[in-house]
C-alpha cells in the first residue's frame, strides 16, 4: 500500500458487506457515480434493488473508518461472460462499481479497494480479473493501465441505464499473479 494516502490507510477497515448494508452501499455509489457521470448519464446508477441482486451473485468490500462507509467495490468471482464458456469463466473475476465517498476521493481509497479485491480473489485461486470501464470516462483506462489492465475488447452499456451521449464499455483484463504476498 505504498502508493495510498496515509490519510486513507489510517483506520480504514475493509470488510465484506452483508444485506442490511445495501442502503448505504446504494446511497455511496449513487454519490460517487453522479458526481463522475453527471455529463452523460441522468437519474442514479443502481437501486437498492439492484445492490440486493448484486449480493446474491457476488460480494461488495466496503472501506470504512469508524463505522462510516468511505468507498466500495463488486466483485463476483466465476462471473460467467457471454464471450467465454463457464469453464473458461471458472478461473475468472469480474470488477464493477468502485465508488469512493465525494469527500474522500484523491486519497488512495481507490487504489485501497481495488487491492483488497483483487487479494481477496487471488485467495480463491482466481487467475485474472475483468472490469469494464465506459469510455467517456477517459480518466479511468490511465488509473486502470497503471495498475495493469489492458483492453480485451469492447461491450455495449446497459440499455436499461439512460444516457445524454452515446456510450460503449471499453473491457479490460488483468492477469492475478495467485502467489503474490498479500
């Protein structure tokens, strides 16, 4: 963790979220996603609907200090992806909807969280880790570069979110060296 913020790292507990936690999750991503897509998308990314549906196929790693919810991060190992047969999904994990408080942005949280998930899948023995970055975003393939990703391909935005500006996913693999020190 040497490139994070010691503001971040300083009593900044990671856990894995349970149910009861989907509010906050929802509140903290709606948060952090309108203040980063407010030129193209309108309304809120997820509802507490969807952040429920997304515990019953994966897990959120919340980063809190003091029992206030700073940032979180999905993953969902074996994410099964219309590209790749199950088997080739087995060894897989996908990576979505890293959101980080407003007011604790640009403190190494980011970093924080992506670390811990990608961790907390090499502990399952997955080998790689899949995210999907929208392309008017164009701050995030540098960050994600940085870290090791590199572009496998393209994918469509989900139709059910509506957008000011024609979007697409920019799909970004990055191979999870299993004996890695954590």
């Amino acid at each position: 963790m040497n490139s994070v913020d010691s503001r971040a790292s300083k009593s900044v507990r990671v856990r894995l979220a349970q149910r009861e936690d989907a509010e906050k999750i929802t509140t903290l991503i709606n948060s952090a996603f309108r203040r980063a897509e407010f030129f193209f998308v309108e309304g809120d990314r997820v509802e507490v609907g969807g952040v429920l549906n997304f515990l019953s196929s994966g897990k959120f790693l919340l980063a809190e200090r003091e029992h206030i919810l700073l940032g979180c991060v999905y993953v969902e190992p074996g994410h099964l992806d219309s590209n790749r047969s199950s088997a080739q999904s087995r060894d897989r994990a996908y990576l979505g909807l890293l959101a980080v408080d407003p007011g604790a942005q640009q403190t190494g949280l980011g970093s924080m969280l992506m670390d811990a998930a990608e961790d907390y899948c090499r502990a399952l023995g997955l080998r790689f880790m899949d995210i999907k970055v929208v392309n008017l975003r164009e701050e995030l393939a540098g960050f994600y570069h940085r870290r090791g990703y590199v572009e496998t391909g393209t994918s469509a935005f989900p139709a059910e979110v509506v957008t000011k500006l024609s979007c697409h996913f920019i799909d970004m693999s990055k191979p999870l060296d299993v004996h890695k020190a954590t």
